[in-house]
C-alpha cells in the first residue's frame, strides 16, 4: 500500500480542534481570531502574558477509578497576552503591521496528578470524562472582584444553579459532553444561551496545563490599551463536570460533580510589553503528538501530489 492510500486511511482519524486546520492534537476550542495561529506560534506568545488569572475548582483524584475521591489543587486559569503581530499568523501575506489580543484558558491539576495520563495505557484503563464548557459571551455588566474566588458575578447564583443542574441531568442521561445542550434555565432570562456554549471532552492527557479554550481580539494598533483592558477585565463562565465513561460500570442512578466557576485575567505580570514579555505561567508544554501529526499531514499533501 502507498503513503496516499494510508493516508485516505489516517487522516480522517487524526483528531481535530473546532474550526481550525493547522491544529492537529485536538482538544482545544479555537474561537475567534485564534484560527488564524498555528498551535506552536500562539503558545509561544501565551506563554509570556500580561495578565493572568487562576482560580481554585473542584477537583478529583482522577489517578484512581471514578468516582475517587475530591481533591485540593485544581484550578481554572487564564492568560491574556497583547500585541501579537499578525506577521506571525499562518498566512503572513494578509499582514497589515497590526496586532492582536489572545486569551487562553486552562484546566489544570495539581501538581501531583499531572503526570496521571503520561502513558497511554493510563488513558485506556481510565474511567473518568471530563467535559469542560465555556460561556464566550457572558453579560459584563456586574463584573467585580468576587471572581477572586471563582464565583461568578455576571450570572445570578440562581441562574448558576439551574445551569449546574440542567448539565448535571444532561450527563447522566448519555454519558457525553456532546449533543444538544440542554435548554437555558428560565433563570438566566436572556443573559445566556446554552445553544451557544462551548464544549469540549477535556483530553486526560491535558491535565497539566494544555489550552482548552482559546480566542483571539480583532486586528487592532499596537499598544492599545482599550483592546487589552476589555480582555483582562472580562469574566469568563466556565463549568466542569467530573464524569465517568462506559468502562466505570456506573449505576443508573449515578450523578456527575458539575461546577460552574468563573475567572478573569486580574493579575497583571510585572515587566510584561505585550507578545515579547515575560513571565507569567507557561502556555503550555511542547506537543510531541501534535508535530508527528503535522508531520503525517504535510507527507500526505506530498503524497497526494504524486500518486
């Protein structure tokens, strides 16, 4: 069999990011500009934020069977990073000299479990699903510093409640992230829409700090500041829910844990100027899987060249 018959074979199964071509390790939601940036570029300048922002969640200790045991040490992270040129996008010739903001958000485990789903037999025999869901356009309008402590400001407690309730029966019903969502509580009035949440089955391996979400401004000019004050000072809803898969031998009355937590980029990094500054967390680790998988894609351009 030729390489253009393996691949007709491969690439279909090759996991895939929503709306972007050019992320090959899946497992994160790309939204917004951020489609315009390959994965090792956009990390490169996440890493070095101007502001960032964490948040303490539930968490579990996903290194034994579901249901384990709760667990301190995870949290909800954010980094927003300004002035990422777009020379660096994956079509530079549409480059105009101006720049723009990303946001990268994160779930992320403490330390002591991070390394759970480093081999790929941990990640056969797991029992657990994690789906993580973000809300991109929550209300604004009563953001305050309450969010320092992962509650959520923007959505009465109410409405919270009802969401974690209407997503909790939604999982114990099918067992999936996916699917139609369920329908927005009367609660929420208007403010949200669950048609228009994003979700993604976290994948276990990305445990230690790989991107779940991401989003990227509008083109804009270099150092402005109005740009970059909307994406730190903006509250971001999302919800985990602490699952199980078909191997947990679940009973049929069983529930998931889902929480609704929200977190904002408050902490500004000191020394920071934008896509060129430092400190801060890192983005995320180098992808190994994700460079043999753009390697598979590029052979397979070439192959179908050829044959």
């Amino acid at each position: 069999m030729n390489l253009a018959s393996y691949c007709s074979i491969l690439l279909p199964l090759l996991p895939v990011a929503h709306s972007l071509p050019g992320w090959p390790n899946g497992g994160t939601i790309v939204a917004g500009n951020a489609v315009q940036f390959d994965r090792d570029t956009w990390e490169a300048h996440l890493a070095h934020p101007n502001a960032t922002g964490r948040n303490p969640v539930v968490g579990f200790d996903v290194s034994r069977p579901w249901p384990g045991t709760q667990g301190d040490g995870w949290t909800i992270g954010i980094n927003v990073t300004s002035d990422i040129p777009d020379s660096q996008i994956m079509n530079p010739s549409n480059a105009t000299g101006k720049t723009f903001t990303g946001t990268s958000i994160f779930l992320q485990a403490p330390d002591n479990l991070q390394s759970t789903f480093s081999s790929p037999t941990a990640l056969d025999e797991t029992t657990w699903k994690i789906c993580v869901i973000v809300v991109p356009d929550a209300p604004q309008d009563n953001v305050t510093d309450a969010a320092e402590d992962g509650s959520c400001p923007v959505l009465s407690a109410q409405c919270v409640s009802d969401l974690e309730d209407a997503y909790k029966d939604k999982f114990a019903r099918n067992q999936e992230c996916y699917g139609t969502p369920p329908a927005t509580p009367s609660s929420c009035g208007t403010r949200v829409n669950t048609g228009a949440f994003n979700v993604q089955q976290l994948p276990l391996d990305s445990i230690a700090g790989r991107e779940v979400y991401v989003t990227a401004s509008d083109l804009h000019d270099p150092e402005d500041q109005n740009v970059v004050d909307d994406a730190t000072g903006k509250t971001w809803p999302v919800m985990t829910i602490w699952g199980w898969n078909a191997r947990a031998n679940a009973s049929d009355d069983a529930t998931p844990t889902v929480q609704m937590s929200c977190v904002s980029a408050r902490d500004v990094v000191t020394g920071s100027n934008g896509g060129g500054g430092s400190g801060g967390s890192d983005s995320a680790s180098s992808r190994s899987c994700g460079s043999a998988a753009t390697a598979l894609v590029l052979a397979c351009a070439i192959a179908y060249a050829l044959f």
